[in-house]
C-alpha cells in the first residue's frame, strides 16, 4: 500500500516539475503585438471642429481605399454627418493660430493624443475681423510645428493653404496662403516633414460654403478630396482608385503669351463662380540678368472688370488693365517670377485674354 502511494507521489512531483518548466518557458517569452495604429489628428478651428465633415468623408474615403489601420485622434469628440467616422479631431470653433500658440494651448492636447500625424488648418480666425499680422501667424506656425516635435521627433505634418472666405478679408487670406510654401520649405526637415496641402485653388466661397467661411457639403467634400491623396503619401501607400467620392471641381483656365523680349507673361483663372472669379497673372524675368521692375498688360474681351488686386498695383481703363509691381517683388533674378492676383466679375462669357509684360 505504502509503495502504491509513494509511485503516485512522484508521478504528481514529476507532472508538477513539468508544468513549472512550461510555465516558466510561457512567462519569459514576449508578448506579441499588432502594430498600432497610425494616430492622425486633424488641428484646427470651426472648419474642422462641428460638423467638420471634410474629416468623415476623408475617413470613408480612406478605409473604402484599404487605409484601415489609422485612428482619428485628438480629445474633441464630432459627428452628425451622412457617413460614419472616427470623430476625434482637435477643432476649436473661434480659435486662432496665434493665440493657440500664445497660450500653449497645443502642449496638452498633444500630450492626450500622441499622433503620428497633424492636419492643420489654421489661421481662418487669424484673418477674419481682428486681422492679425501675416508675419505673427507664420510666427504662430512656427512654433505650433515645434510643439508638435517637441511631442513626437518624426511628426509628420500637412499644413493647409486655408480655404477662402468671402471679402474683404479674401485679400488677407490670399497673402497669408502666398506665404506658407515658402515658410514651410524653410521649416521642414527629412525627419518631421512639412506638405502644404492647397485648399484655397478651386474653392469658390459662393458655392462651396453657406455663409462665405464655413463648408457646405460641397465644400467638406473639395477638402477631403485634397487632404486624401497627401496624406496616403504621408502614410506611406498609394492611393486605390475609387469611385466612392466625387469631386466637384472649378474650371481653371491658362493662356502663356509668347515672350515679349526676356519677359513672359501667363494669365489664369484660378477659380469661378456665377458672376465672379479669382484671376492672376504671372511675370517672369527670362533674360540673363536681374531686373527691378515689371509691367504686365492685357485687355478683357468680355466686359469683365476687376474690383480688387493684391501683390501688385492693378488698374483698369475700359477693357485694357495693367498691372505694376510694389516695392517689394519688383526685383526678380534671372528665372524668377512674380504674380498677382485680382477678383473681378463677368457675365455669360470669360475668355482669357492675351496679356503682355516688360521688364527694366
């Protein structure tokens, strides 16, 4: 009897050895994981905040085109659009750049998000009635980007011309989007680069917004049409053909004039509404040397007449428009160009003359 027992015990004393051998093999084996998701946070103000549906069509278009491993984040909450999304987002309605930047207010919602990558949109507010310096928003920019590495070294980062508003603060917004490509070639690095994504060319605040600053339908679709395809290059893919989103776009029309000496000239229609459109022109110095001033011309077929202009003195006479540099982007090096820009009206037709341009 005694021997019975004693064989069962050391079976028992045996099995148990065994089974500590396994579990101690399981608890020093790592634990595996999927990789996490990329964390996106779309920053920005009431554009993006409530009900910023330019953010659910982006997310829809994005997980129909097997972009499925992001998560949308930020620690505002937004939804109460026609497709279903991840809607954390860090909009903040009447927020402007600069005084997020003053207040450091972006620290702690970088802190709570932890992305990956940033969507901005920005500076709506910094233009619109308490006009703020051009120079103090890119100030603002600036060290919004280095809150944001601070927070994360290989931040990727998409910076939005802003989309436009209607006047007068349009003129504001023009000047403000002309200085964002070349502050953020000056601000980007192969660690935490910085895209400008263009929401301003072929939104038209008469038909894509419902009060000339905020999106309608149409205009959250225009901006997820451009956001998409920088940031599938931001993460890393290419984008899947689709037929899911449609895209309304404004026609855009270019004539060149053949060289006029060492100048030439090139007119377009940016943009183009039911009575109105956002035209400019460009000059450029094609000669070897450098120049320190520049003249363009041309004459409207179709009655079209301009109501404002900026980068350049613009005037009309009848048909015939000219336009002159200002002081400060007259001088252009061999190869450079200057352009300005001007809203205008017309009526059933808006062919694009043939503009002319000196230089000296």
């Amino acid at each position: 009897m005694s021997r019975k027992i004693t064989i069962r015990k050391s079976a028992l004393f045996a099995l148990i050895a065994a089974l500590g051998a396994v579990f101690a093999l399981t608890a020093v084996q790592p634990a595996l994981s999927a990789a996490a998701p990329v964390r996106i946070m779309p920053l920005g103000d009431s554009i993006t905040a409530g009900p910023g549906c330019w953010r659910a069509y982006l997310w829809d278009r994005l997980q129909k085109t097997g972009y499925t491993d992001i998560d949308f984040v930020g620690t505002q909450p937004g939804g109460g659009c026609s497709v279903p999304f991840d809607g954390d987002h860090e909009g903040h309605g009447g927020y402007a750049a600069t005084g997020i930047a003053d207040n450091n207010q972006l620290p702690p919602w970088l802190a709570a998000a932890r992305p990956d990558i940033v969507l901005m949109h920005l500076g709506t507010n910094d233009m619109w009635g308490n006009f703020r310096p051009i120079e103090s928003v890119i100030a603002a920019y600036s060290k919004l980007v280095d809150q944001m590495r601070a927070s994360n070294p290989n931040m990727k980062i998409l910076v939005a011309k802003i989309i436009p508003m209607a006047c007068p603060e349009c003129t504001h917004v023009v000047a403000l989007n002309n200085a964002i490509p070349g502050w953020a070639a000056g601000k980007t690095t192969a660690q935490s680069p910085i895209t400008v994504v263009d929401q301003w060319t072929g939104f038209d605040t008469a038909t894509d917004t419902g009060d000339g600053v905020h999106p309608n339908d149409a205009g959250f679709r225009k901006m997820s049409d451009r956001w998409y395809p920088a940031l599938t290059a931001a993460l890393g893919g290419t984008p899947v053909p689709t037929t899911t989103t449609t895209t309304t776009t404004t026609p855009i029309t270019t004539t060149t004039t053949p060289p006029n000496g060492a100048c030439t000239a090139t007119y377009r229609v940016v943009s183009q509404w039911s009575d109105g459109f956002q035209g400019e022109v460009s000059v450029r110095n094609g000669s070897s040397a450098a120049t320190s001033a520049w003249t363009a011309t041309f004459s409207f077929g179709n009655g079209q007449q301009i109501s404002q202009a900026w980068n350049g003195t613009v005037t009309q006479s009848g048909a015939a428009v000219t336009g002159r540099n200002l002081s400060w982007n007259g001088a252009l090096a061999p190869g450079n160009s200057a352009t300005f820009g001007f809203l205008a009206s017309w009526r059933g037709t808006n062919t694009p003359p043939a503009v002319s341009c000196t230089l000296s």
